[in-house]
C-alpha cells in the first residue's frame, strides 16, 4: 500500500488521540457550554478505555515489530467500537456526529484488503442500525420515523460509495506505484548493463592495435622462423583473440538491431557440452533429458528433437556464465562432477545446472542476479548479467540450494511455436 503497515498504524494511533483530545473538549464545551445534559460517567469511562487501548497499542508496536492488516483491522475495528459507545451515550443516531462512523471506512478502503474493507464497512452500517434501533419509541412520531430512515439509507449508501470509490482508488494508485517502481530498478538495472557493455567496448578498442601490432611482429617471426613451434603457436592464439573480439563486434550489433533467431535446444545443450569438454577436460557432466508430457499425450508439445526458443546472441554466453558458475563452485568443493538437466513441458524449456559446491548462502541468494555482488568465484557479475539477458528474452532464472547439497540454477523459456519447427 502507500505506507508500510507499521506506518499505517502508527498513523491511526496518532489519529486516535487527536481525537480522543477533540472528545473531551467536545464533550466539554456541549456540557458547559451549551448546556446540554449528558452522561458525563459513561462518556469519560469511555474515554479513559480509549486512552488505556491506545497506549498498551503504541507500546506494542513502538519497537521494530512488524503490524500486520490484522493488527490494523483490529485499530479499525475497535474505533468504531469506541464511536459507537460514544454516540450511544450522547444521543444515539440523533448525535450530529454520527457521520464519523464513514472515517474508519475510508481508513480501511486505503489500508486494507478488500475482505476486511467489506467487514469494516459491514461493523459500520451494523453500528449505525443499532444505534437508529435503540432510539426511544416517542422520537418515532409523526414524519420523524421517514427522517431517521432517510439518514439511514443515506449512511448506508454514502458507506457503499466511500468503500467501493475510494478503495478502487487507492488499489490503482498502489497499482501505479507498484509499476513505477518496478520500471525504474528495471531501468537502473538496464543502465548497469549499459555501463558495463560500454566499458567493454572501450577495451575491445583498446585491445584491437596492440593485438593487431602483436600479429605483424608474429608473422614477421614466422618468416625468420618458419618451422618454430611457439611462433606458430603465437600465431594461432592471435588468430583467436581476433576472431573473439570480431564476435564481440557482431555481437554488440546484433544487440543494437535487437536480432533474433530459433536456437534448437538440444543444440544449445551441445554446444554447453561441448564448452564443459573444451574447457573443463577435468569436470565429469552428467546430462538427464525428459521427454515431455505432452509428447506422451499426443498433444502440440514439441519433442526434444524439434524443440526451439527464439533468442538472441547473448542466450548461450549468459548460459554458459551460469555454467562456468557451477563449474567453480564445484572444484571448490573438491569435486569433480555438475548436473545438468534438460525438461520440457507445458510449453517451456526448463534447464537446470547442479554443482556440487556449498551451495548459496541466504544473504547471497538475496542479492544475486538483482545487484552486481562481489564474490570469492566470481557469481556476482556473472549471474548478473546472466540474470538480464534472460529476463530480457522472457525467460526466467531460479537460484536456489538442492537438497542433498550443492547449488540448483534453473530457468525457464518459453518455446517457439510448434508450427515453426520444421523451419
């Protein structure tokens, strides 16, 4: 809602005795001033009962403890309890301050859900209908009784429109505020891509001249030294530098005119295997394929062999972010073994990677993928560029811990249309 909860009681504590101040003057000026004869015992006890809920309220919640709507429902509630006892005392429904029975409705339409709202207003039309019901029989004379039943009908449709206008209200105000807030750490968290893409960029420039200076010296070697192995050698990782930052320029283009493309996805866990073989000769990979349901039922569930997502450049690095991850994570932990496991149904990719480190910790867990933490592996910046690529290709990615130990990565993707496999 628009404040935290605990906010919003102390709000309505403070309000109480604002009005609890406002009662007794009241109380007072009608008595001696006007002259009107009231119960002064009854209205006073009553008042003194307000003060002693109002104060054990406040030393409840004045320390960090977190009020729920409960809690709130019961402030609410036991305000119109102590308006009705008052008004019971000074006059019933005659009391021209009767309409203050629609505050705790309004308080209720912006605080509250929309059961407890429909509760609260329910206790409010009760209290009214008691009070009107226990006025004495002579006032019900003459054109009296069509008086009170007109203010009746009046409260309980000013009641209806207070609860349903203004709680409609603040619902899409928090509705707005809710969706402002989102887009902008969305957009902070776009901005720190931003930046970091920038700056890598700069250095894909700077490394380009020495690389290039680097080349000539080596085939200039290359011709002294035709048949030396480690010019050769030199020759060949110059070739792949230049070819890796010939893809990071095509990469950065292909994200600038946003391309897309059908990947298969037993392609995707290939190249991932293939990544593992390549780089990590030592970590033993173990893949678990399951069919789909709806391959079994015979329904438009692709099989995994037709199986595709629409992606872009940046699908397989942040996947293979994620999988140098678990690769660490594992060796760390003096193991030589990670997981991974490839699922489709109802109409998603699910793609899981289990290492078997020590698994994330709660405060790591908070931060990943959302901030750019530090970290001993490297999970920080990694997962959190990982994290925004996918969110971006509409997939989702998962962190949590397996439970026989080690670390569970999953994320979800959509898949393409099963009419368009064939492409």
């Amino acid at each position: 809602m628009f404040l935290k909860r605990k906010s919003q009681l102390h709000t309505i504590i403070e309000l109480r005795v604002a009005a609890i101040v406002i009662q007794v003057l009241l109380i007072l000026f009608v008595y001696f001033g006007l002259h009107y004869q009231l119960q002064l015992l009854p209205l006073f006890s009553i008042v003194a009962l307000e003060v002693v809920f109002t104060l054990v309220s406040y030393f409840c919640y004045r320390k960090d403890k977190v009020a729920g709507q409960y809690a709130v429902f019961a402030q609410i509630f036991a305000d119109i309890l102590f308006l009705s006892l008052l008004l019971y005392f000074s006059g019933g429904a005659t009391n021209a301050f009767v309409s203050l029975l629609l505050i705790p409705i309004a308080i209720a339409a912006v605080t509250l859900t929309p059961v407890m709202l429909v509760s609260t207003t329910l206790a409010a039309i009760l209290s009214y209908s008691v009070l009107l019901w226990l006025l004495p029989m002579n006032m019900m004379h003459g054109n009296m009784q069509g008086h009170f039943i007109a203010m009746w009908i009046n409260f309980l449709f000013s009641s209806i429109v207070v609860a349903f206008v203004v709680g409609n209200m603040a619902r899409a105000i928090n509705k707005r505020e809710l969706a402002i807030a989102a887009f902008r750490e969305e957009q902070l968290k776009q901005e720190k891509i931003i930046s970091l893409g920038v700056a890598s960029a700069q250095v894909t420039h700077q490394l380009a001249t020495p690389i290039a200076t680097v080349q000539l010296l080596a085939d200039e070697l290359s011709e002294d030294y035709p048949k030396d192995k480690a010019v050769s050698e030199m020759q060949q990782q110059l070739k792949r530098c230049q070819q890796n930052l010939q893809e990071f320029r095509q990469l950065a283009l292909d994200l600038k005119e946003q391309t897309t493309q059908q990947m298969s996805c037993q392609d995707i866990i290939k190249e991932i295997q293939q990544h593992i073989g390549i780089n990590y000769p030592d970590i033993h990979s173990v893949l678990i394929s399951e069919e789909s349901a709806g391959e079994v039922a015979g329904n438009d569930q692709p099989s995994s062999e037709q199986a595709a997502v629409i992606a872009d450049v940046t699908l397989l690095p942040a996947i293979l972010n994620l999988v140098n991850n678990g690769v660490r994570a594992t060796k760390a932990n003096n193991s030589n073994t990670i997981e991974l496991k490839s699922l489709y149904e109802k109409g998603l990719w699910q793609f899981s990677i289990r290492d078997f480190g020590a698994g994330f910790t709660l405060s790591k867990l908070a931060e990943l993928g959302v901030e750019p933490v530090s970290s001993e592996q490297g999970l920080g910046m990694a997962v959190f560029l990982s994290h925004a690529s996918l969110e971006r290709l509409g997939a989702k990615l998962e962190l949590t811990n397996h439970i026989d130990g080690g670390a569970l990565v999953t994320l979800s993707l959509p898949l393409a249309r099963p009419g368009a496999y064939s492409s």
